[in-house]
C-alpha cells in the first residue's frame, strides 16, 4: 500500500488544483478571460466528434493519450537513477506537458460548469493515468521505485486509458 500513496496523494493534489482552477475560472471574470486567453483551445468544437460513438473512435482517443501518458515512463526507464541536468530537464518538461493538459479541463469546467459533466465521465480515469507517468519519473530517477515496475504501471495505464477511451466514446450523451 505505501507504494501507492505517492499515486494517490498527486491523484489527489492534482484533482484538488484542477477543482480550484475550475472555481475560479467559473467564479472570477478577468480570469476567465486571461484563461480563455492563454489556454489554447478552441472553444466552440469538440476535440472529437462526439457522435461517433464507434471503435475506431475509442481507439484514436486510447492512442492520442497513450503516447501522452507513456512517454514519462519511456523516459524513467531510459534515464534511470540520472541526477543532474538531465534528470532536472526532464521534470520540467514533465511538469509542463502535465500542466498543458490538465489546465484545459479545469478551464473548460470553469467555464461550462456543471453542464459539461456529463460529456466528461472519462476525467477521473484519464487524470489517473495521466498522474501515473509523471510521478513514477519522480520515483524511479531519485531511487525510489525499481525500473523493473514501469511495467506494471505502464500496463495499468494502458487498461485506465482504454476504460477512459471507451467511456469517452460510449457513456457520453
């Protein structure tokens, strides 16, 4: 259990920013605006077409968010125990690819609040994948998880976006 909690304390963190980030989208009109703004992203279509309810549809989403979600994984393995530099360049970029994807939806639900949950069923299972390659790169480059259990958890991020893939495909109105 004490090798999750890592997991599930970035889980949760990372749940309670986009929360806030949401509320004060939602609650603050200049930030809204400078949110709009910045966020780049079209905001009159969907990423996808939401009535293709079909597997050739879940499969693109699973792709599209597996090479997201991977990739930190990828990266673990191949840098390893690494200190300096190159160990620091890459939680940077992580941490900026992470923030690039998950400050979207918080501004998304800020803006269209309870009305897009419905649309959204996939968030929590996609946001626990997500979580999952950033922290295991903390985890295995400062000596805490073996390299050997990337597997593990690069399956079970696989099954988490195959799940938020097909919930995204098949449980939205």
């Amino acid at each position: 259990m004490h090798r999750l909690r890592p997991y599930l304390l970035a889980y949760l963190a990372t749940l309670a920013g986009l929360l806030l980030l949401a509320a004060a989208v939602g609650a603050i009109g200049p930030v809204r605006d400078v949110a709009q703004t910045v966020v780049p992203f079209d905001w009159r279509i969907a990423p996808h077409d939401p009535n293709a309810h079909d597997v050739a549809t879940a499969l693109s989403l699973w792709f599209h968010n597996a090479r997201l979600a991977l990739a930190p994984l990828a990266a673990a393995a191949a840098v390893q125990t690494h200190r300096g530099r190159l160990r620091r360049a890459g939680d940077l970029l992580l941490g900026v690819v992470f923030a690039a994807n998950v400050i979207p939806l918080a501004v998304e639900l800020g803006t269209w609040g309870s009305r897009l949950l419905p649309y959204i069923p996939n968030a929590p299972v996609e946001l626990l994948a997500l979580v999952a390659g950033p922290v295991s790169w903390w985890l295995v480059t400062r000596g805490r998880l073996p390299v050997r259990s990337l597997w593990l958890t690069a399956a079970i991020v696989v099954a988490l976006l195959l799940l938020a893939a097909c919930l995204e495909t098949w449980a939205v109105p």
